[in-house]
C-alpha cells in the first residue's frame, strides 16, 4: 500500500512541474505519460492543488524579485525618454509613469491606504504642472480620455 501511496506523490510531483513549465495540459499530461482522464484525477486532488498554487506562488515571487532588482534601470532610462528632445518620445515616457503611477494608487486605494493614495495623486498634479504647455495638454486629454474611459463614458 505505501509503495502505491509513493508513485502518486511521485507522479503528482512531476505533473505539478509539467503543468508548471508546460503551455498546455495535454503536453503536461504527455510530459508524464498520462492519458487526460488519469491527468485531471491527479489535478482533482487536495495534493495537486496544494503543490501546483505553491509552485505557481514561487514562480510569482521569483518574477516579482527579479522585476524589483531591474526596476532602477527601467526608471533611469524612463526618466531620460522623458528628457527627450523628440516630443512624442516625452509624451509616450510621461504616458508610461502616469500609468504606473495610477496602477500604484490604485493598489494603494484597494488596501485602504487613503493617505499614500492622496500623496500619490498630488505627486502627479505637481508633475503635471512642471510640464512643458504642449505636453502637459497632451497628458492632461490622455488622463480625461482614459478617466472616461475607465467610467464607461
């Protein structure tokens, strides 16, 4: 009985790391020489499901740290597209941090940390105001457009 008990933690292993590195299930079933039906009586059970949502978290932590180690790089050259002196280079590099910058407030918002939330909205009125008249009338129609947009105007 242990023995079966051990080749279905071993088969269940190699198809949490099959689904993981594969693009569909019908590879990952392959991967492990299992028929669909047997593949998803495996994915069914609590030990499949426990060990492919720690994979998958691991694979998401891991992504995260590494786009967090690279972050200061995407900001330097950001910051200099921003110094451009071709227009619609500044206009596309000032469309790319006001979107992160939403994206941050809205994190912001959906953890009820209305104080950060404020202060990153001011961060951007001030930006906004630093800006050059023409750009600044671009970004400000770009933020009205995306605002309705977003309400479904």
């Amino acid at each position: 009985m242990a023995v079966n008990n051990d080749i279905d933690a071993a088969r269940t292993q190699r198809l949490i790391l099959a689904a993981v590195e594969s693009n569909t299930l019908r590879e990952a079933f392959a991967a492990c020489n299992l028929s669909n039906e047997k593949g998803y009586k495996i994915m069914d059970t609590p030990e499949f499901k426990r060990g492919f949502a720690r994979a998958t978290q691991k694979l998401m932590d891991a992504g995260i740290r590494r786009l967090a180690a690279h972050s200061g790089k995407a900001v330097e050259k950001l910051l200099k597209l921003m110094d451009s002196d071709n227009e619609a280079i500044q206009i596309k590099a000032i469309s790319v941090y006001f979107a992160a910058l939403a994206n941050q407030q809205k994190l912001l918002l959906a953890n009820e940390d209305i104080q950060d939330a404020q202060e990153a909205v001011a961060v951007i009125q001030k930006v906004i105001e630093e800006l050059p008249q023409g750009v600044r009338e671009h970004v400000q129609t770009a933020m009205r457009d995306g605002i309705d947009r977003h309400r479904g105007a």
